[in-house]
C-alpha cells in the first residue's frame, strides 16, 4: 500500500518538474533561430519554426509534447537536425553515469570510512587530520580541485592522461574531482553519527557481552550509524548529477551534461526537456530506492504504515 | 573459603573541565558464592561507577582507577587485558542496565542479541544458539517465545525489555549477575515481576547478584547482605536482617526514617536527607556525611572516621560508634519500638 501511494506520488512530482520545466524553459528570451535570424529568409525561418510547432499557442505545443513523451519519444533536436533527443541522451549515458556512480562509490566508500576512523579515535591526531581533510574537502570547489589535480597527476607528474574519454585511467581524475567535496561531507556527518552511537546505552551492553571492539564497532555501530547517513545519500546525487556538468567540461568528458549545458545556451528545446526528464527521473527513483531501502534497515519504520 | 568476588580499596575518579571527581573512594567489598548483595545510597554516590569499574565499562579518559584490587575466582580483574577481560565479560560476569528502553540494539532483532553472548563464548553454532536463545526467552518468562526470538525492541513492552536484557544476562550462566537498578524505570507492578523472576533463576543457577537499589524495601525482600554508599564511601555495611535491626550510621537512619514500619517496607521509597551531598571535586577532610549530619561532633569535620566493626561483617565508618562518644538514641530503631 505504501509502495502503491510512494510510486504515485513520484509520478505527479515527475509531471509537475515537466511543466515546470516548459513554461520556465519558454520563459526565456530568445528562441532556437536567434542566430539564423539574420541569415535567412523570413519564409525560411517561418517553415522552420513551424516543423517544430513552436508557432502554435503554448498550450497546444504543451500537449503535442506530453502526447509524445507518453509513447517516449522526446523530438529531433532542433540544432543537431540528425539526431533525436533519445539518441542524444543514450550516447551521453554511458560516460555520465559511470562518472557519477564511480564518484559515488567512492564518495561513500572513503567518506564513510573517514568518519568511522574518526570517530573510533576521537579527540585523537587521526581523528583531527580527517577533520582537516574533510574541511579542505568541503571547502574546495569541484572547478578549483580539477584544475590542481590537471596540473600536478596529469602534466607535472605525468601519472594519469588528461583530457577525453578513453581507458579507465581517464576516469581517475575527474571522478576523484567529483567525489572530494560529497566524501568530505559524508566523513563529517558520518562521524558525528557514530559519535553518538558509540555513546548509547545499547553499546554499553554489547560491550558488557564480551564482544570484541571489532564485533562492538561494525554490528552495533555502523549499522546503527549510518542510518541517518542514507538520507544524506539523496541530496549527494543531487550534487554529483549537477557536479557532473562542470566535471564533464573540465574533462572534455562526451556525457550529458555537456549537452545540457549547451541546449540551454541554444535553446535547444527538445534537448532541455530531456536531458532534464532525464536526470529528474533518475533523482526521483534514486529518492524512491532510498526511502526503501531506510524502511529495510530500521525495522521501525513499516512499510505498511503510511510513513511519516 | 574464598569469595568469588572481592573488592579491595577501590578508587575510581574522572577527570573533567571543572577538575577531577572522585566517584568512588577507598570501597572495599566482597560477594560470595550465590549470595545476593545490595548497594543502596542516593543518586550520584557512586553505585554505578563502582560496578561498571567491575566490568570494564569505565570510559578511559576521562574515567580511571587510581587504586585497589578487584579479585574474581582470585584473578584481579584490573590487571587483564583487553581480550581476556571480554572473556569474562558476558560468560562469567554479566551485567542488566537501568534503562531497558535503550539498552537493547534498536536495529537487532531480540533473539540474534541474546545469541551473540552464547556464539561468541560458548562457541554454539546458529542452530545451536537459536534454539538456546528460545529456551532464554521462556525462561524469563516471555509468551511466544519462538515468535518474540524474531521481534526489534520497539515490539517489546518495558517490562518484557528487562526481562529480554536478563536473557542477554543468564544466556551464559555467570557466576555474578549485575543488576544496576533493573526496576526503576518500570511499573511498579513490573517491577515487582521482575524481581521475583530474578531470585527465582538465582535460586535455579546459584548466581551470585549485586543488586543496585533505591529502594529499601527491595534490598529487605530480596538480599542478604547490604552495603549503603554515601559520596562514594561505604559507610556501612553488614548483613540486612542485622543492619535494619541496628543501623549505626546516621545516613542509613536518614534511609530509613522513611520506611513506616517493616511489613510495609516494599512500599516504600527512598525520601531526600536535608541538604545535599558534598562536592566530589574536593570532598570534605572528614566525615563526607558530616555538614548534613544532626549528630556531628567536632572530630568529624576533621577526621575521617575509621570503619567500626560493630558485630561479625557489620561495619560503620562514623564516629558515634567511638567508645568515646556519647551515646546517641538511634531514632529509627526508638521511633518502631514505640508503635
Ligand atoms: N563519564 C563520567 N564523567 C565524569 N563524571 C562521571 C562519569 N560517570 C560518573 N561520573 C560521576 O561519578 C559520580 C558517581 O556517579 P554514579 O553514576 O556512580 O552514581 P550512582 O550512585 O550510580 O547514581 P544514580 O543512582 O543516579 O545512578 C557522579 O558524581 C558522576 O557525576
Ligand atoms: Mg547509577
């Protein structure tokens, strides 16, 4: 039932980002033919405009558009004539997304560990390094990080290529550039959980069992630690998928958000439609899985109950 | 013949922003084979910090030992290490909380906590310690107990959380129970349940039992020996037929003035002692007790009194027990005779 009510609900937020979405994308000044205009003939530009409906009253080019989506198909790209949209976005999947899943496993994996090292040392030299770190991490913007990392791994020290797509070796960097702020982040919240829940009264009785620090730390800590943790994960994605673009820029990496950026600059309708579908279905779903997933590890909270 | 455990000129203190507390000072006790032993005193004189000392449960720092022995089956505790210190914990000494609300894992299902102890210790396997941990839950007295093996805590009622702690306890079959106040944050009706299910699997297994209290009642009903702790000293203590017969030390007075007379006494609970007790940052030279004390003479703002033995095992560390002294009417003891 409670899956039922969560799978509608992600649909209408779906729905209201689209609309959103159209009417603010119309919004702005400017159309796809601003540059042809000077170009071509009138006749020319009104044919153009007219292939792609954008002549038609708003509402009407709203329902054409919804109409299409229903059976997936998101329009030709109004700058790349040849290509449709879908075709765009499946090209650029495969780079981005094993940018950003890269970045995440690491950004969880290393942050949680950070924190987790951390706290375990409380108040001791290890527990203010990881400190620092997470601070320089937190602090550091991902366009400031990619640059430094170019400069030293790439053409000072000549250990990893720059630059394009290729051999996993190229992935290194960027993801490492995307990862460092959400993995400075994660280690921070990370350790204040487990700081507390090394404190609780549950962890005095493990630890009056017998258990041995290694037992105490990992089936009574962390999995009570991280719980608070998961619900971080959701506005991680957020900034890994917006991290992406600039990332990608950097990189010169042949993903999406190089796309996304450019049909802003172009107008390129169809393209920004998707490319936004496109990312808020992912972030929409991810939400979902979390919240899921939060049901399975801590048995209060039911998947029956409406949730609060 | 020996005592299972002993404890010898216990110091424990904490060293904190405002400075060093000391928690427990110069406390000497010893329990025996399948005895129960109360510790009775009000809130902060150091109950807890003594036992957990027992146990290893001391966060060090701020928490450390500053002196004495705590000899178990003749081994000093204090001197093991780590690891052969979690094998005692859990398997020969095991220990029930105060608050059952949470002291059970939230995200661990009931059964698997009360398995751990027995996998660990005993070296059962899964099936093996699943179906003792069964056997643990209906043994405290657990309905379903099959059906409750698979619950979370928050399933669980407070009385039935205590309980499940107290399988966590005894899965083990220790030699010494800890049980630092394991009622009083249940009903009363509860409570009493939970006390009667205490004595009847000591009277099972022949666990010994440290019970820590407030209240007086309790310690008549269920121990045999009492030690009452004041600023973190004992003193006094003796055997609790003789001790409530004959108390000796004005604070046990003050505990008992409460109680109206002894039939009633479990319905009773502890009433504050004017005043408050003394700061444990700097305690006073003498008798801790003495600035709230009706009787005190001057010797006792400036002397620590010595622990009088007043019969066999009966101690009170005041000075009234001084042949010195003059002799003061124990009131309690005046106040029942006249009823
Ligand atoms: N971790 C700690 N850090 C600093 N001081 C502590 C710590 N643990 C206990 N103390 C101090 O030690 C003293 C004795 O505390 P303890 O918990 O043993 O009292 P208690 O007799 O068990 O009281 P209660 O009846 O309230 O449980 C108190 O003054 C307390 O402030
Ligand atoms: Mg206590």
């Amino acid at each position: 039932m409670y899956i039922v009510k969560r799978v509608l609900t992600m649909f209408l937020t779906l729905w209201v980002i689209i609309t959103l979405t159209f009417v603010i994308m119309k919004c702005i000044p400017g159309d796809p033919f601003a540059s042809d205009a000077d170009v071509l003939p009138k006749e020319v530009l009104q044919n153009m405009r007219a292939k792609y409906n954008l002549d038609k009253p708003l509402p009407v080019q709203y329902v054409l558009y919804m109409k299409n989506l229903a059976t997936f198909d998101m329009g030709p790209s109004i700058k790349s004539e040849t290509r449709s949209v879908n075709s765009i976005i499946a090209d650029g999947i495969p780079a981005s997304s094993r940018l950003g899943l890269q970045a995440l496993v690491i950004a969880l994996f290393f942050g949680l560990l950070l924190g987790i090292v951390a706290a375990l040392n409380h108040n001791k030299p290890l527990d203010f390094a990881a400190m620092l770190f997470a601070i320089i991490g937190i602090s550091i913007p991902s366009f400031i990080l990619a640059p430094l990392l170019i400069k030293y791994f790439a053409v000072n020290w000549h250990l990893l290529p720059v630059a394009s797509w290729g051999t996993w070796q190229h992935t290194v960097l960027p993801s490492i550039a995307l990862a460092a702020s959400p993995l400075a982040v994660i280690a921070r919240f990370m350790r204040s959980s487990m700081l507390e829940v090394m404190n609780q009264n549950y962890i005095k009785t493990a630890n009056a069992k017998g258990l041995s620090t290694m037992q105490l730390v990992i089936k009574h800590g962390i999995r009570n630690a991280i719980l608070p943790v998961i619900t971080f994960i959701g506005p991680l994605f957020v900034v890994l998928i917006t991290g992406t673009f600039v990332i990608e820029k950097i990189f010169a990496i042949p993903g999406l958000g190089k796309y996304f950026v450019d049909s802003i600059f172009n107008r390129d309708y169809p393209v920004i439609m998707g490319t936004t579908i496109f990312f808020s279905t992912i972030l929409v779903f991810t939400l979902f899985l979390i919240d899921i997933s939060y049901r399975l590890i801590d048995p209060r909270i039911k998947l029956t109950s409406g949730g609060n | 013949m020996t005592n299972l455990l002993e404890v010898k000129n216990l110091e424990v203190s904490f060293k904190t922003f405002g400075g060093e507390v000391q928690a427990v000072r110069n406390v000497s006790f010893h329990v025996d084979k399948g005895e129960i032993v109360a510790i009775v005193g009000e809130s902060g004189s150091g109950k807890s910090v003594t036992v957990q000392t027992i146990m290893g449960l001391i966060p060090t720092p701020p928490g450390k030992v500053k002196n004495g022995e705590i000899l178990f089956q003749n081994k000093d505790l204090l001197k093991l290490s780590k690891r052969e210190m979690q094998k005692i914990k859990g398997s020969k000494i095991s220990m029930v909380f105060q608050d059952p609300m949470t002291s059970l894992n939230p995200t661990m299902r009931i059964g698997k906590q009360i398995e751990e102890g027995l996998i660990v210790h005993q070296k059962l396997s899964k099936t093996e310690a699943r179906r003792r941990a069964v056997e643990m839950i209906r043994l405290v007295g657990i309905p379903n107990a099959e059906e409750r093996y698979n619950q979370y805590p928050h399933e669980f009622s407070g009385g039935m959380r205590q309980r499940a702690m107290i399988a966590i306890a005894l899965s083990c079959n220790p030699e010494l129970l800890i049980a630092d106040e394991p009622t009083t944050a249940l009903d009363v009706t509860i409570q009493a349940q939970v006390l009667d299910l205490m004595k009847d699997l000591k009277e099972k297994t022949n666990t010994a039992i440290i019970l820590i209290t407030h209240d007086l009642g309790v310690v008549a009903e269920t121990a045999e020996r009492v030690i009452v702790m004041y600023a973190g000293m004992m003193v006094e203590s003796g055997r609790v037929n003789e001790l409530f017969e004959n108390p000796r030390h004005p604070y046990t007075w003050g505990l008992m003035e409460s109680i109206p007379d002894t039939n009633a006494a479990h319905k009773s609970r502890l009433v504050p002692i004017e005043g408050s007790p003394p700061d444990l940052f700097s305690p006073p030279k003498g008798c801790p007790f003495a600035p709230r004390c009706k009787y005190a003479m001057e010797i006792c703002l400036s002397e620590m009194p010595p622990a009088f033995e007043i019969g066999e095992g009966h101690h009170s560390r005041c000075w009234l027990n001084d042949p010195r002294a003059p002799k003061v009417e124990n009131e309690v003891a005046a106040g029942r005779e006249k009823q």
